[in-house]
C-alpha cells in the first residue's frame, strides 16, 4: 500500500506540475482567477478533511472491535465523501457554463486533469467505503477487520492530503 | 487482498456442518472452474508459477531482440552508403523509433524481469512471489503492449518521433499516421505491467526472505533488481502522466503541447526524462547485479566490497532521479539549470567508478575460470567502462552540445546498454542456463558468440564514436558525401565500418540460437552445479520444482551456498571442501517438506490482459471497443476476485497428502 | 455448448446487435445510443458465455442428485426490474437519452442478478448454501455497484442544489449539510449502546431528503447568474473591447499574471505617459520590434504608470466576412494596473503593407512602437 | 578524439595488428576536413568548447587506459593455473574509500572548468548584433532586424545560408513555428534547440572568414536528414555589400523577357506562399503571399535575392553547379567575400536540381504533400507540393529566378 501511494505521489506530482506550469496559460476562456469560488471549495477542502477526521475514528473503532460505530464513521465518511463529489460536480458544471471547457485552454486542460483525476480517486475511496462497510455488515472478514479498514484509511488519507495541496497549489496561491 | 476466506471447503459447507445428506459442491465456487491441466499448452498459458513466467517473459523477450535487432541491421544497411535507398525516409524514422522503444521497453526491461521473476525468489529462499496471479498479469500485459506496439506496423505504419517521442512533433498534426497512438497505448499497458510487476517483486523481497536471510546478505542480483523496482514504482507514474497528457491531446483535443494555445513543449521533455533518467538505470542495474554474481563465481572469491556496491547501486538509483535535465542540455535551459544538473551527473559516475573498482578488485587474487558466462561479465566491465567514460565526457555540458545528438552519443549509449546490459544478459544466459533448463549451453559455441558479438559490437560502435565528433547527427535517415569530409577515413569509411560489424554481431547472435538449438537436442543432463556456485539457487535440483526447495533454507552467510561447501583452513586461510553442492541438494530432497500448497492457475490474468488490450484499440478505433474492452476488464476482475488463489486439495500435484501442512503459499 | 440459461442472454445479444445496427442506420451511428446498446450486446454476450461456461451453474454436482433434490428457490424480484429496465431503454429511446443510459444500467444490473440468483438457485439442492452461493458470487458486484449507484445519487443531487442556489448560500447550504451529517454522526456515537439500525435509518432519510430537494432544484434549474454567463460567454473573442476605459465583459476580472516569461520577444512599458520597448539581446531601448510572420510570439507589457493602461496592436484592416466592410485588426491586452504585467501573443501571418504600417499603442499614453514583420 | 581510440585499443586486448590500424586512425582523425567536426574551431564560443574538450577527452582517455590496463593485468595473472581457493574476504574499506576520492578529485577538477566554460557561453550583455533564426519543417528563416550600427537599416530576410560579419558577436534568437530544431555550427558553437514558444539564444563568432556547415540536430519529422544549414562569415566591408544588395530594391524583369513571364508564372502559383519583397501585381499593387493559407507552418522561403544565396530547398541543394560550388567552399579566408557576393550566375547555375524541384518538389525531398494525407492539418500542406508545372513553365520561372539577385 506505501508504495502504491509512494506511486501515486509521483503521478499527481506530475499532473500537479503540469498545472503549475499552464496555470496562467490562457488564450481564451477564463483565467483561473476570474472563476475560482474560493469560499466554495474552501468549504469543501474542509468536508474532506473532516472526513479524514472521521476516517480516524472509523479507525480507531475498528481497532476497539467496535463494529457498529466503524459502520457508522465508514459511512459518514463516505457521505462526507460523497458530497465532495458532489460539489467537485457543482464546480465543473459551473465553469462550464462560464466557458472553460477541457479544450478551451491549457489552463482547462491541466484544471481538469488534475482535479478529475483526484476525484476519480476520491470517488473510488467513497465506493471502497461503502462496499467495506456493507462486508463488515455482513462480517465477511474473517481475519483482522481493522487492519483493512486501516488500508482503505490510508489511501483516504492520502487523497485527503493529496486535495489539501491541490487546493493551496491551484486555487489559494494566486497565478 | 486476501480471497482465502472465501474458499468453501466441504468442511466449512453450511450442509456439511448441519449433518444433512445432500449433493454438495466439492470444488471451489469460481463463476469458471479453475484451470487443472498440468501438461501442454494449458499449463503454460494458466500458469502462475514464477519460473514459467519467467521463461516465459525470456522467450518472448527473446524474440522482440530479434525484432528490434532485424530494425537495427535496416537501419545500418541504410546507413552504409550515402543516400541510401533501402527505406523510406517514413519507414526509416519508424524503424529507429521502434528499434529503441523495442529493444528498450520489450527486450531489455521484460529480459531483466525474466531473470528477476525466476532467480529472485530462488535466490531469496522463498516458494514463489508474493502475488502469483498479479505475476501472470504482468506477464500479460507485457505480452499484450509489445504486440499493440508492433501490431502497428500492419495498421498503418509504426510510430515514428524517435523514442522520446518530444512534442509536438508527436501531436496529431505532425505525426498523422496511428503509430503514436499504438505507441502510447503499448507503453501505457507495459507501463501497468511494469508496475505490477515491481510492487510484486519488492513485496517478494521485504516480505519472503527465508529465515536468517537479512538484506545484507542478500546475493547482489536481488539487491540491484530490488533497487530497480523501486526506480520503477517511482519513474512510472511520471511518464504516465506525459503519455496520458499525449493521448488527450491526439484523441480527446486537449492542447498540452500546443505552442498555439501557449504550451511549453520542454514539459514533455521534463517529465519524459524524470521518466527517462531512472529507466537507463532499469535497463542496466540488472545487468550489473548478474556480473556481480558470475564475477565472483568464477573467481572463486566474493564481490569485493559487497556493501559498497550495494550501496552504491542504491546511490546510483536515487541520483539518477536528479539529472534527467542533462539530456536537455541543449534545450535553452539557462545556465544555472544547467551547470547544476552537471554537476549531479559527475557526481553519479563515482558510485559508477566503485562498481567498475570493485569488479576488477573481485578478480584480483582470484582463481579465475573463464567460462563463457565469465567471458561476457569481463566483457560488460571494459565495454561498460568505455561507455562510462565517454558518458563524463557527455556531463561536461559545453562540450556535451557538440556531441549530442550526434553518432557519438549513440555510440555511448550503445556502449552502455549493450555492453553494460546485453552482455549482462548473456553472461546471465550461460551461467543461469544449466539451472533453468537442466542442460549446459555448449562451451564452445560460447566462446565463438563471445568473439563475435564483442568484436562485432566494438566495430559497429565504436567508429559512431569519430561519427559524432566529424559531426555525424543521429536520426538521419541518409548522410550525404557533400558533409563527409576528405580522405580514406570520412563518413563514408566508418559508416561502411559500422555497418559491417553490425552483421557480424547480429552473426554472435546466430551463435547463441544455434548454441540453443544444439543444446535442447543434447540429452546430456548438466551437473547440479556446474560452476561451484555461490547462492541459493543452486541448492535445489535443476531444474527446480514448482515449490523450488524441498524444504526452506535457513542462511547463515552472504554466498550461503558457497559457506556450504567450504570452510576456511584456520592456519593456512585457504578454503577446504567440505561437500559437494550435488551432495547438497541430494540432502535436501531426502529432507523435503510435504503437502506444500502453491497457488493454482488462472484463467484471469490472461482474460484481463486481452481485456485491457481491447481497451486500448478502443481509444484509437471507437467507443464501442472501448466499452467491449471494459465489460472483458470487469468480468476478469469479477472471475479473478471470486478465485481463491489456493487451489483445493484435490489440485495438488504434489506428492503427499498426510502429515500437517508446513508452508501455505502465499495468495494475491 | 450452449445451457439453456445462456440461451436467454445470447437471444438478448442478438436482438440487441439488431437493435445496434438498425440505430446506427436508422439514427446515428456514433452516439450514445449505439454505444449502449452495443454495451448491451456485449454484456449479454458475456453473460452468456459465463453462464455456459458454468453451464448454468452446475458446479461439479450430479445433476440427477440435484435434480431429485431440487428445492423451489425464494421468490424473486429481479425479472420485474428487468422488465423495468426494458420499459425504461424504450421510453429512453423515444425521449430522452439519460432515461434510456439509465434503463441500459437497470438492465444490467437487473440481468447480472437475475442470472446468478437463478444460478445459485440451481447450484446445489440446499437453500443455505445457495443462499451462500448468490451472496458470494454477487456481492463482489453488488457492493461496489450500489455504493457507487449511492456516490452518483448523492454527487448528482448535492450539485443540482448548489447550481439551483446563489453562490453564497450554496457555500451556506453545504456548511450546514456537511456539518450536521457530522454531528448526527457525533450524536449517535455518543451514545453508550447505539444500534447500527439507527445509522441507517437516520442516512437513508438524509439521503431520501437530498433527492427530493435536489429533485426540486434541478426542476426549478439553475441560477439566474449562471444561465446569464453561458448565454454572454464573457470570455468570447468578439467582447474584445481596445478602448481607454473599461470594457463590461473584457475586464469583467482583469488578469494580472504572466507565465509565458521564456517566451517573451521583447518588453513594452508605459511609465510616465510614455510608451517605450526593450528587446531581447538588445541592451538599447527599440522603437522597432520585429516579429517573424505566421510564429505564435508574445510580447510583454508592463504598465509603471500610476492609470491603468491596455496595450493595443494595430494590424491594418481587413474585410470582414462577406459584408466587404472594412474592420481595423488587431488586439489588446486587458485593462493593467499598476506595475503590473500581461501578456500578448501574436501569429501574424502577412506582412504590413506600406499604407497601413502595424504599431503598438496604449491608450492614454503617448508614443508608439513599430511593429515588422519581415 | 585519438583518446577515444586509445581507450578503445587497449580495451579490448585486440593485438597489435589492430591496433596500428585505430593508430593510422589516429593520424587521419585530424586532418580529415568533414565540415562539420567537432574539434576545428573557428570561433570565440566554439574554442571555448573546444578547451574543454581537450580537458575532458584526455582525462577519459588517461583514466580508461590506465583502468583497462590494470584490468588486463589482473585478467592475465589470475587465471585459474592451479592456485588454491583464495581466502573469502569481503575487501577493503580504505581501498574502497580511496577508490571513491580519487575519481571524486578528479571529476572536482573537470567540473570546476565546465562550471567555468557553462557560464563564458551563456553571456549575452556584450552582443553586437542579433538576428532571428526561425526553424520549421525543413529549413531556417533569418531575419536581420533594422540595426542601424551594423548597417541594417532595413529588416532583412533570408535563408539556407546564415552571413554574419567576422569578429562581430552575433547572437542568434532561435525560435520554431512547429516543432522542435536544433541550431548547430559546429565550428562556431554548439547546439541550442529552437523550441517553439521560447525564445532561446545562441552566440556566435568568426575569427575568420569562410563557410561553414551545420546540420538540424533534434529530430524534427520527415526530412530531419535534409534539414541542413550553412554559415558564411564575410570581412566587414564584405558584410556592408551583402548587406546593402539585400536592402536593394526589387526590379521587375524587362518587358519581353522569358524573365517577365517568369514573373507572371510566380504571380499564378509560387505567390501563393513564397514573397518576393517589391513584387507587384499586374494591377500594380503588392505582392503579399499567404503561406498560411496554405503551408501548416505559415511560412515558406522569402525568395528575394534568392541567386545571392547559394542554397535552396532547406539548404538540401546547392544553387551553384559542382565547380562554382567547390570554387566558394574552396576558397581562402581572403577571396571567399568576393566569390560569394558574386551570387549565382547563369552559368554557375545548379539548373538540374532547380528545374527537377521546381517539376516535382515532394520527390526530391520527403514532404508531407500528399493532399489525401492532411487531414489531420487542415488540408494545409507540409513542405512544397507538387505544382503540376509544365517545362515551358520551368524554363520561364528558372530564368525569372535567376533575375532575384
């Protein structure tokens, strides 16, 4: 699993610098300064963080062989999740509508790619979630629950953290 | 993870356990039975045993060797006369681009994976690798990106931006044909395959050592490809990054490289290289791991400085994730940028230069046996010392913008790849031989394939070195006579040179086949150890069992094998026989394990692997593929998750059944 | 070999391909339509070929035995979704495409189920183990297909809300929905013997509330501001305004940054009203900057002067479209204010003509600087 | 480079026979003249290389000799005759240690001069004069901006063959309108790559005057090979003449020539992309071609004074038959100036290769031409296509052509 992320490091490093290097590269369409709704995706940065928070306690639940509250954490977490989802939806339905298409600039292209990426990432921790609580549910795991539910929490983590330098890198420091 | 608890037994069965009498499924529940066959073609295309693959991954890396050198020797007739007409100058810059990317991506790399697949757990101790299925799949998918990429050849012509491929040249305007499409495609697939592969290895390696085995006693080869892997699983996703950021730009519009839309094309250059860098060392780590053994093999003596070498080795690898700029040198970098990056490239040929001291020091006061094996591994010492050498001349940066992109640092590379890598792998093919196949490759046709392709390679290569300074550019597909110069000894000389002693290397090569073919026709078993070996590999029978050691070794020393056979004369500290290595081995098959689970074969790694090349041509021919591909992914993955790794009972071929299990196999 | 349980699936491959080819002849050939229904055939392909290879899931048991012990398998629901899914791909086809996306899924999912409960109900004569069968065979797709069915309906009904609300209260909107799935998280942990039951409850009834209000939202569609800028397009070329003052759209955010610095021929600044050039490799000041015709070239401008200042290159004129009248050509940079800097980049195709030299001027600011393309 | 043949005859053990053969080597390696070596400077930047070179090559070739022959030697004595197994020691650290520090040292020394070397190159405060190199698919534009102290008055434009005046730092602003290129002098410089959207730069000095080759060295597409470049250093009063003919005016050919309806084929087809500065049309306004109409990379060779160059078509032929061509190339550091601004004439016309491109260009040399093939470019072609002239037509434009001095 570390070295899974160890890889997955470098994969988002790369996406991340080819962002930084296109950021202000814009010919047409809108410059990333001009749609960015900061308090929006500062709010969920936030959700997401939160999530990690529960995520922990999913955790430590499941190290107290505490099933039924890991159920509950997993699922808010992935609720949590979810919403971030959700608002990742909200944002790219809007810039769309404002004009920035995946073609429209480089800008848009490396936006897109990047954050897409993440939240494909996301979206498959939000399945995981779910699918390991309803296998907990169904007390499918015969060997040491937490140790998984300790995996699945450390890529939830890393995508968390991965997001919280997306976010300061793309849309906090200004192009 | 772990599928073993959902293995139903007819113990675990619910009807069982209720005592009822009914008819009740005695086999494991995969949507598709497991495959059983044990013999003929089913064996080898379901199997999950390390060594089949192993061999496996050889044979087929073996043939695009022939591929790629085929293209070579195109290329040299091309080349050995002005204007030449033998191709195209769109076949020909196809043919160098898939020369490279071939003898790169699907002979050299899948080559080392060959020998780290089948001797790295033999040498470690351990049954298999961590993941077997995931082994098979790596195999595969190799399998499935070497054909995408040769299979365009056929589908409209091959790619053709040189193996770096930079943007633009290779956007959809100036590269119109597909061949950059199957190119990304089959990189991408190898590049999964790759990566799978490696975490598999490294996890083998961390996890699987058998007792007493601490990393500092491992044999050199593990430690050079665990160093390797972990140059992948860091190199990959970045050069996955540039090829996804390729693909959506030839087949969804983006516009990465677009200089209109205002791109940088050097970030193509960057990430290609933070790639690029790490990978010449993938290609030649393993090359340097095999001479570390067979050096000390056949001089009798262990690797002088074992832990500098190692270290270095290490060291190599994490420098080479900080130099990848001086392959841009010429790019308009800046001169800080620049003096910085090499600097950091003279500073990675000191742990290069111990290696080289530490080789020649093994030898010194050796009893030196000059095998064909041997033969080779001095071979890649002095080839690879010539190619290191010019490389400083290459760190120099002012200098280096005369000479590259030029025959000189073609000849360079060649000098380090294949006098630093492919005489590392036929040095590994003579000495590894008799254990893999149970047969000794012919001494002497050895000797002749040595000659041969040392002499062929230095005369191939080594006049690109004077090419390049009389100022010979790479990647032309004619030199003309109105830049050749005056005299005998001109472009026109060295070319016709070059050319020469490319067939005579490529007749080297013939050496080896025919060396083959002989020996499968030899019966003639080979001795059990042949060399008076060094590491646990030879401690079981060649070749080896599918659960490779009858019973798991436990190691004391660095060379267990070795201090198996000999102990040191207190007073005289010379180096007493104690035993034979066959001696050995027939000890431990008298002492075997019983009822060793292995992991049972799969039909899924081979079904995802069409899948996921299904998938690939979907991106370049149509959606409808696409999804055709998936839905073939997703029903392997199903099939694959429902299979418990383990077979039943009743699977096992091997030989007893009573007494308690000592070794669960592991699952993955 | 073909059971009697795949011939189901390959009847439905081959009217599925049927239906494919006469969409794509009838309709389009490349939309979603085709795709799907050729997913469609796929699937069923796929379906079937599994459930032969299974032969019906005969799992290494005597059929006889099976046969003589065969028990009535629990009454099943999925045929009924399947014929919803079928309902569903027709109305999709007749209106609109996400209908028809949406039943292509239930059918999916509604077939997979059917064929392996059906499977499993044939796999052995214990109804335990069948039980335990059709959970195993199915939760690997199940699990993972519901939560991801449970991510799509939660991402999709959260945005409607947030595009259907103003920017700030959609920020407020999802403060509150965040923050209480939190607490009712904290509220329930808190207590000393809780019951997973309750969990359920409580999300099912969130989740259940979402879709309606998101239900609601998309129906009263999306806010005012957000229709008004697809429909303006404040970033289309046509909005370029030169002039000294303000344009509404232009300058609707100025963009005050610069990345393309490696790319730069020369520097334009105004300082002092006065407009003057530096190029690259020239150490003198330049009143004439030379640009290779038909390359992408960027110049920069930077404004030291106390105004906001725009830099505006003139390229001539030309006829525009059919109409044969006469439009100036050229472009400008957005509105900068102090010490601040843009970029203008610039593919000239042909050069001036001696009536109508091309030049860089900023409005307010005197002076000019020659523009050549060789 | 004879260093580079020490290294490699040692190496191998290849005896003596062999090795007198790389040692005649080593005797023709110096003196074979191929216009593009890389050890004949003939300029500040390129001997600041070129001092490098001979600190770095030597040193190589030192050490490998002395690596290798302590290999040799150890190979040689400690073959198997019999000796016992030796004791299994694990070596020496300070062995290994002093192992590390003398390359380290070594390589210390060569880095400080390259440190040195990296930085001389890259100053760019002192130039004199600049011109803008443009590469595209399969040649480099060059244009002189107006500088008014190096007699320039008015924006020039060139190609094929770069003229710099001796003794004047020129620094070159290299760009791309495609993909990427390479700009290589050896003689002069090493390389720097013309990227597209950057501008990179690269100085260049003659010491003397003469000609000197060069080649596009990043792999740039079809015809990378026939991308070629040619650099003349002219004394200054040389420099001012071809400077002030190419600022002359355009003169149309006289009234019934086959010069004239020379003028009126170009005005049908080679207008389309190619600009004669001063042409007009027969209604009298100005000539303008639009090469982005029509050609992917927007640009195609200004063919004024196209005769005052001796190369066309990338620089892939010469304009000069073999014997006038061989007389410039051949010439003096003193005579050359004057044989080169005497331009083309009509009997030094290089009339096959002219008349075979101007009948089919995409046959001379590859180019993406083929209509069929550009889809994915917009229709635009790559290169010259074929213009389906007929011989009369040829005859005519050849002898138009032949006007542009």
């Amino acid at each position: 699993m570390w070295l899974f992320l160890g890889s997955e490091c470098l994969l988002f490093g790369g996406l991340i610098s080819t962002y930084m290097l296109y950021r202000g590269r814009v010919q047409n369409g809108p410059h990333p300064s001009q749609i960015y709704d900061i308090p929006f995706t500062s709010v969920s940065s936030f959700v997401l963080l939160m999530s990690s928070l529960t995520m922990v306690l999913a955790v430590s639940s499941a190290q107290r062989k505490d099933d039924t509250r890991t159920n509950l954490w997993l699922l808010i977490t992935g609720l949590l999740g979810a919403s971030f989802v959700g608002g990742q939806v909200y944002e790219f339905t809007t810039f769309y509508r404002e004009g920035l298409g995946f073609t429209t600039s480089l800008f848009s292209s490396s936006f897109y790619s990047l954050t897409g990426f993440h939240g494909v990432h996301v979206s498959i921790g939000v399945i995981m979630l779910m699918s390991l609580r309803a296998i907990i549910k169904k007390n499918k795991i015969t060997g040491d629950k937490s140790e998984v539910v300790e995996l699945i929490g450390l890529y939830w983590h890393f995508v968390d953290i991965v997001w919280i330098i997306i976010f300061t890198l793309v849309y906090l420091i200004p192009s | 993870m772990s599928t073993n608890e959902l293995t139903l037994t007819p113990s675990q069965s619910p009807s069982l356990a209720k005592g009822k009498l009914v008819v009740s499924p005695s086999q494991s529940l995969g949507a598709v039975r497991r495959p059983v066959n044990t013999t003929g073609w089913r064996e080898w295309l379901f199997t999950v045993d390390h060594k089949k693959l192993g061999i496996m991954y050889g044979t087929v890396a073996f043939v695009f060797f022939i591929v790629g050198g085929v293209e070579a020797l195109l290329i040299r007739l091309q080349l050995a006369l002005p204007d030449g007409r033998i191709l195209s100058a769109d076949k020909y810059n196809q043919m160098f681009t898939m020369h490279a990317t071939t003898m790169i991506f699907l002979f050299a790399m899948p080559m080392a994976a060959a020998f780290a697949n089948y001797f790295l757990p033999l040498q470690i101790g351990a049954r298999d690798v961590a993941f077997p299925r995931l082994n098979a799949l790596s195999f595969w998918l190799f399998l499935t990106g070497g054909l995408i990429l040769n299979a365009s050849w056929f589908l409209g012509g091959a790619a053709d931006g040189g193996w770096f491929m930079y943007a633009p040249n290779s956007g959809p305007v100036f590269s119109p044909s597909n061949g950059v499409d199957f190119w990304i495609l089959g990189l991408q697939i190898a590049g999964i395959a790759s990566l799978i592969g490696s975490i598999n290895l490294i996890v083998t390696v961390l996890n699987m050592r058998a007792p007493g085995m601490t990393l500092m006693k491992m044999p050199v080869f593990t430690w050079m490809i665990l160093v390797v892997q972990f140059l992948l699983v860091f190199s990959l996703p970045v050069i996955t990054v540039a090829l996804v950021l390729l693909m959506f730009q030839r087949s969804y519009g983006a516009t990465f490289f677009d200089v209109s839309q205002g791109a940088d094309p050097l970030l193509w250059q960057h990430l290609f290289w933070i790639f690029g860098h790490p990978e010449v060392y993938v290609l030649i780590l393993p090359g340097f791991g095999i001479i570390s053994e067979v050096l000390p093999t056949f001089s009798r003596k262990p690797l002088f400085g074992y832990p500098f070498v190692v270290f270095s080795g290490a060291s190599i690898g994490l420098v080479g994730f900080g130099v990848w700029a001086h392959h841009m040198f010429a790019s308009g970098l800046g001169p800080v940028s620049v003096a910085v990056f090499s600097m950091a490239t003279m500073a990675i040929a000191i742990p290069t230069g111990v290696k080289i001291f530490n080789w020649i020091l093994t030898m010194w006061g050796g009893k030196i046996w000059y095998s064909a094996a041997m033969k080779f591994a001095i071979g890649l010492v002095i080839l690879f010392t010539i190619g290191g050498l010019s490389g400083v001349t290459h760190a120099v940066a002012p200098s280096d913008t005369q000479q590259t992109d030029t025959y000189y640092i073609v000849a360079h590379f060649h000098y380090v790849l294949f006098g630093g890598m492919v005489f590392g792998l036929f040095s590994g093919f003579y000495y590894w031989w008799p254990k893999v196949f149970g047969k000794m490759l012919n001494e002497k046709l050895g000797s002749w394939n040595f000659w041969f392709m040392v002499i062929g390679m230095n005369m191939a290569f080594g006049p690109m070195h004077i090419l390049g300074l009389q100022g010979q550019p790479r990647r032309m597909y004619v030199w003309t006579e109105a830049r050749a110069g005056e005299g005998l000894f001109n472009f026109g000389f060295w070319n016709m040179v070059s050319s020469i002693g490319s067939f005579i290397l490529a007749v080297g090569v013939l050496f080896f086949i025919i060396n083959v073919i002989k020996t499968t026709r030899n019966p003639e078993r080979a001795p059990l150890d042949p060399w008076d070996a060094r590491t646990l590999e030879w401690l079981t029978t060649s070749p080896p069992k599918v659960h490779n050691f009858d019973r798991i070794p436990v190691v004391h020393h660095l060379d267990e094998f070795f201090h198996r056979k000999y102990e040191e004369d207190e007073t005289t500290h010379t180096m007493k026989q104690v035993a034979t290595g066959a001696d050995l081995v027939r000890a431990e098959v008298a002492a075997a394990d019983v009822d060793i689970h292995m992991p049972g074969a799969s039909y899924w790694p081979l079904l995802l692997s069409v899948g996921m090349g299904v998938l690939g041509m979907g991106v370049i021919y149509g959606t409808p593929i696409m999804v055709v591909g998936a839905l073939l992914v997703l029903f392997s993955a199903y099939g694959w998750v429902l299979e418990p790794s383990v077979p039943e009972a009743i699977d096992f071929d091997t030989p007893s059944t009573d007494g308690p299990t000592k070794e669960i196999a592991p699952v993955g | 070999m073909i059971t009697p349980g795949s011939k189901y699936f390959f009847g439905l491959t081959g009217l599925s391909l049927i239906a494919a080819i006469l969409y794509m002849v009838l309709v389009n050939p490349s939309d979603l339509g085709a795709v799907s229904l050729f997913g469609l055939a796929t699937s069923g392909a796929l379906i079937g070929t599994m459930a032969s290879f299974t032969r019906d899931g005969d799992v290494y048991t005597d059929e006889e035995a099976v046969a003589a012990n065969a028990v009535a398998g629990p009454p099943s629901f999925w045929p009924i979704v399947f014929a919803l899914g079928s309902a569903l791909v027709l109305t999709g086809l007749a209106t609109v495409s996400v209908v028809f996306v949406l039943g292509i899924a239930v059918l999916i999912g509604g077939g997979v189920e059917w064929a392996i409960q059906n499977w499993a109900d044939g796999a052995s004569s214990d109804r335990e183990f069948n039980e335990f069968a059709r959970t195993r065979a199915i939760s690997a797709i199940e699990y993972p297909g519901l939560a991801a069915v449970v991510l799509g309906v939660i991402a999709f009904f959260f945005s409607r809300v947030f595009l259907a609300l103003s920017k700030e209260s959609g920020t407020i909107f999802f403060i509150v929905a965040a923050a209480s799935i939190f607490v009712v998280g904290i509220l329930i942990a808190s207590k000393p013997f809780m019951k997973g039951a309750v969990t359920v409850i409580v999300a099912v009834l969130a989740v259940g509330a979402l879709v309606g209000v998101g239900t609601i939202a998309a129906l009263s569609g999306e806010r005012h501001e957000l229709a008004v800028a697809a429909e303006e397009d404040h970033y289309d070329a046509s909005h370029r305004e030169c002039g000294e003052e303000k344009s509404k759209h232009y300058d609707h955010h100025a963009n005050n940054s610069v990345s393309l610095r490696s790319a730069v021929t020369a520097t334009i600044f105004v300082k002092d009203g006065k407009v003057y050039a530096e190029a690259i490799g020239m150490t003198k000041k330049v009143d004439t900057i030379t640009i290779p015709r038909s390359n992408a070239t960027s110049v920069l401008f930077r404004n030291l002067d106390e105004e906001d200042h725009r830099l505006v290159v003139n390229l001539g004129s030309a006829k525009v479209g059919e109409t044969g009248v006469v439009e100036k050509v050229g472009t400008c940079t957005q509105l900068t204010g102090k010490n601040q800097e843009q970029v203008m980049t610039l593919t000239i195709p042909k050069p001036a003509t001696d009536a109508e030299p091309f030049s860089f001027t900023v409005p307010g600011a005197s002076g000019e600087i020659k523009l050549v393309v060789p | 480079m004879d260093i580079v043949i020490n290294v490699k005859s040692s190496s191998h053990r290849i005896r003596n026979s062999i090795a007198t053969i790389f040692g005649i080597v080593v005797l023709a390696g110096c003196a074979r003249n191929a216009p593009q070596d890389t050890w004949q400077p003939k300029g500040d930047n390129a001997q600041i290389i070129n001092n490098l070179q001979w600190i770095v090559f030597p040193m190589a070739g030192v050490v490998g000799v002395l690596v290798l022959g302590f290999y040799a030697y150890t190979i040689y004595k400690y073959n198997d005759r019999g000796q016992p197994i030796p004791s299994q020691s694990h070596g020496k650290p300070v062995v290994e240690v002093i192992l590390t520090i003398i390359p380290a040292l070594i390589l210390t020394v060569v880095g400080v001069f390259t440190f040195r070397g990296i930085f001389e190159l890259a100053e760019t405060e002192d130039t004199e004069m600049i011109i803008n190199v443009t590469g595209q698919q399969w040649w480099w534009e060059y244009d002189y901006p107006a500088q008014d102290d190096q007699g320039i008055t008015q924006p020039i434009i060139s190609s094929g063959q770069l003229v710099i005046p001796v003794g004047t730092k020129v620094l070159l602003r290299e760009t791309s309108r495609d993909v990427i290129h390479s700009y290589w002098i050896p003689a002069l410089n090493g390389k720097k790559d013309a990227v597209p959207g950057r501008i990179n730069l690269l100085r260049l000095q003659a010491d003397k005057p003469g000609l000197f080759a060069g080649q596009c060295t990043e792999f740039c597409g079809l015809s990378h090979a026939n991308m070629r470049m040619e650099a003349i250093a002219l004394s200054k009063e040389d420099f001012a003449k071809w400077v002030s003919n190419q600022q002359k005016a355009y003169t149309a050919p006289a009234d019934g020539t086959l010069a004239k309806e020379g003028e009126g084929v170009f005005l049908n087809q080679c207008i389309r992309c190619h600009q004669v500065n001063g042409l007009k049309k027969v209604d009298g306004t100005p000539a303008i071609a639009a090469p982005d109409e029509n050609v992917y990379s927007g640009a195609a060779p200004n063919l004024s004074h196209l005769m005052s160059r001796n190369t066309f078509a990338g620089a892939k032929f010469d304009l000069l038959n073999k014997k006038c061509r061989k007389d410039v190339w051949g010439a003096s550091p003193e005579t050359i100036g004057v044989k080169y601004l005497s331009g083309v004439s009509e009997s030094c016309l290089n009339a096959t290769d002219l008349r075979a491109w101007l009948r089919n260009a995409p046959a001379m040399k590859p180019m993406y031409a083929d209509p069929a093939k550009l889809e994915k470019s917009g229709g635009k072609y790559r290169g010259m296509p074929n213009l389906g002239l007929t011989e009369t037509d040829i005859d005519k434009l050849v002898a138009y052509l032949l006007t542009l001095k």
